[in-house]
C-alpha cells in the first residue's frame, strides 16, 4: 500500500507536557504543527491525582485537568493531532521524515517528545499479570477498584509515596517495599513524613520484588530481603509499580546521540547532536523530570525549532541567493568594532545591489548561520556564488577589501 505524504513544518513525536507546550509555542510562530501521540493526550501527566508544584495552580490540579488545558491552548493556535503511533523516522538532510502506518509526513524540524513507559521489576512471572491481572502503574486508574483491599507498592520516590497515600483514600491497607535501610526513602521529606504518619501505610525494608503468584490472577508478591536474602510471601489483591522509567527512543537509535540508558542527550537550547531535531521533557538526558521542567524544555524546543527553520529559510533564499552573487556580513550588535563597520557594508550595499545580495547575520542572535558558513570568527565577510563558499575575509575590512571582491 502507498503511504500518502503529507507536508509540515514541524512534527512533535509526543503528546504530553513537553509536547504540547513545544506545540504551543511553534503553533503561536504560525508554523504548520503536527503533535502525533499513540496514546493519551497529556501523556503520563495525566495519570497523577494531583499536582500541587506547578507555578499558577496555588490549589493544585488533576494531571487530567492541566493537560486538557495545554491541549486546549495548542489547538487555539491551530496545531494539529493525530492519534498514531511512529513507525520509523528519518533525520538525514533538510526534509526530516516522520512515518506512521498509513501516512508519511515530511517536516522540516522534528521534536522528540516521546517521553517514557513504567519500567519494570525484572522479577519472575511478571509478564502474567500486567495491568488487568493485578499488577498496575496507575494509582488514579485503579485505586476505586481497590476499595477495602490490600495493595502493595514498590518504590520509595515521590511518585510512589505521594500515589500510595492516595491509594490509601480507598484500600484498607497499603503495603510498601523499600530497597533501602529503614526510613531511608527517595521521596521529599514532606511525603516521606506523612507517609511514615499515614495509619494505612505499612513499610517493609530492604526489599525487592522476587517473583509475582497467583492463579488467574496476581494474589501474592515473594520480596527478597537484599541483606538477608530470605523471602518473604506478601497476600495482595493488586501491586502497584512506581520504580522510574524507561525512555521510548528505541527508533532513534543509531540517529541521535544518547547515554547508555537511552536517554537523548542535548544541549541547553534542546538541540540534539542532528540539525533541525530537537528533543524536549523526560525523553531527555537530566535532572529533574517534571511537568514543570517538561514545559520549560518544551519552550525551549519549540522557539528552537521556528529559529532553525527561520535560519533555514534566510540561508537558502538569501545566502545562497538561487546560486547568484551573495555577500555575508558575521557581525556582532555587542561587538564596538562590528558596528563600526556596518556604514561601510551599508555603502557597498547600495553601491553595489544590482551585482551583488548583501546579508547582514547577527551572530548573537543567529549562531545557527554562522554555524552552517562553518564562520566563528566577527567581523567576517563571506562571498559566496553558485552555492558555495568562495573567499572569507576576517582582516582588514574595509572599502578596498570589499571592493576586491568585484574582480
């Protein structure tokens, strides 16, 4: 079956905080947007109770509720969805390729948004009961079906304690496993305090999930005690995992740069090692994941991705001028001897602009172009015609330097 092609500017692969904040941000640039999520809009942020660290929501907000707002806000400023999953993806060259089953979208900057899936304990049998057999990573989803039961979670970080207390709101007892020493957690003190005060909550330390029993369904969890090694049989009616995460970049490997992980690594402007791809929110190698930090990495990708396009288009229509005569000023506004010289270009503009294109690049604001010159040196004139590079000057810029350039 041929794949019909469809033609973006920007294609976001991910749906969540990161996402569509970047989709926010390209939408508002007036960039054509696509966001392709294969699962929920709003990503894992919509499996949190309650969030009450987001700047703005002095309350606190349902991860369903702030995502459905971003949502909302990105479809304001026309960006597009479509609820697939990513089959491959091409960065090589100007057109970036994106392909899903049925339609093949080229773009001409990606954001890789893609954030992460639960990770899991490695332990035996726990293929045989993931998600609908008893084991879950969704507090919200499936606490009301715990109702007057006993439920176990595994995982001492804020996730697990600030789910676990919510858990208690409906099972009569929440039993934890703790890999570390007792009341040593990775949580924040305020919930390790008021987990450790919660009635509901019971902690066994030092252990790690060794195997997962039960019939048709989960029934019992075996910890192993790590110092001890002993086992110890737990009687549960379901078990909730909240041990991190993995990140879904499988398809960019051998693409982009990532640590051993596999999480992608990139540069304060969100800029991975690939020209025009970005990546943004917990897909990325750092060190907080939050929705808050998520949304500031998304910002960050979105107005990264309008200036690569933005220098793209300048290069093309203006530096390589359609193969004619082009004249490339590298200044710098901050640098004195740089302003001093724009008179000069000024001049030789309007003396010379039936010959020659002269561009003047700010390279405080435009690296991106000075970097695709291959220049990092200010004040620098470049010539170039029939799309290549053919003199650089970067001494004595003057009216007679510039007038050599005729010959």
């Amino acid at each position: 079956m041929e794949k019909k092609t469809e033609q973006y500017d920007v294609v976001i692969i991910g749906g969540g905080a990161a996402g569509l904040t970047a989709g926010i941000y390209c939408g508002r640039a007036r960039l054509k947007t696509l966001i392709l999520e294969k699962s929920l809009v709003g990503g894992l942020a919509t499996y949190t109770n309650e969030i009450e660290n987001y700047p703005g929501f002095p309350e606190g907000a349902t991860g369903t509720e702030l995502m459905g707002l971003f949502h909302k806000q990105a479809k304001k400023f026309g960006v597009d969805f479509k609820m697939t999953d990513v089959k491959s993806v091409s960065v090589d060259g100007d057109v970036k390729i994106v392909e899903t089953f049925r339609i093949r979208y080229e773009c001409k900057a990606i954001i890789i948004a893609s954030g992460g899936k639960p990770r899991l304990t490695g332990a035996q049998n726990e293929d045989k009961y993931l998600y609908d057999k008893g084991i879950s990573f969704c507090a919200t989803c499936d606490a009301a079906s715990n109702t007057g039961k006993t439920v176990m979670v595994v995982g001492s970080g804020d996730a697990a304690i600030e789910e676990g207390m919510f858990l208690t709101k409906f099972a009569d007892r929440v039993i934890v496993s703790v890999m570390h020493e007792h009341g040593k957690m990775d949580c924040n003190e305020i919930a390790k305090t008021e987990a450790l005060e919660n009635p509901k909550m019971e902690f066994i330390w030092n252990t790690v999930v060794h195997s997962f029993e039960g019939e048709e369904r989960l029934d019992t969890v075996v910890l192993r005690n790590v110092k001890t090694n002993e086992l110890h049989k737990v009687l549960v009616d379901s078990c909730f995992l909240f041990i991190g995460y993995v990140p879904n970049t499988e398809i960019f490997t051998g693409m982009i740069d990532m640590n051993r992980n596999g999480y992608i690594r990139i540069n304060d402007r969100m800029e991975t090692n690939v020209p025009g791809v970005f990546a943004a929110g917990d897909v990325c190698d750092k060190f907080l994941k939050q929705v808050a930090t998520a949304v500031g990495d998304g910002a960050i990708a979105g107005y990264g991705a309008e200036k690569y396009i933005s220098e793209c288009e300048v290069y093309e229509n203006q530096i390589l001028n359609h193969g004619k005569p082009s004249v490339v000023y590298l200044w710098n506004a901050t640098d004195a001897a740089c302003r001093e010289l724009l008179p000069v270009m000024e001049a030789f503009e309007q003396a010379h602009s039936t010959e020659f294109r002269v561009t003047k690049v700010d390279v405080y604001k435009s690296p991106g172009l000075a970097a695709r010159l291959g220049i990092d040196t200010v004040p620098a004139i470049a010539y170039v015609t029939e799309g290549k590079i053919r003199r650089v000057i970067t001494e004595n810029i003057n009216e007679a330097s510039l007038a050599s350039l005729l010959s």
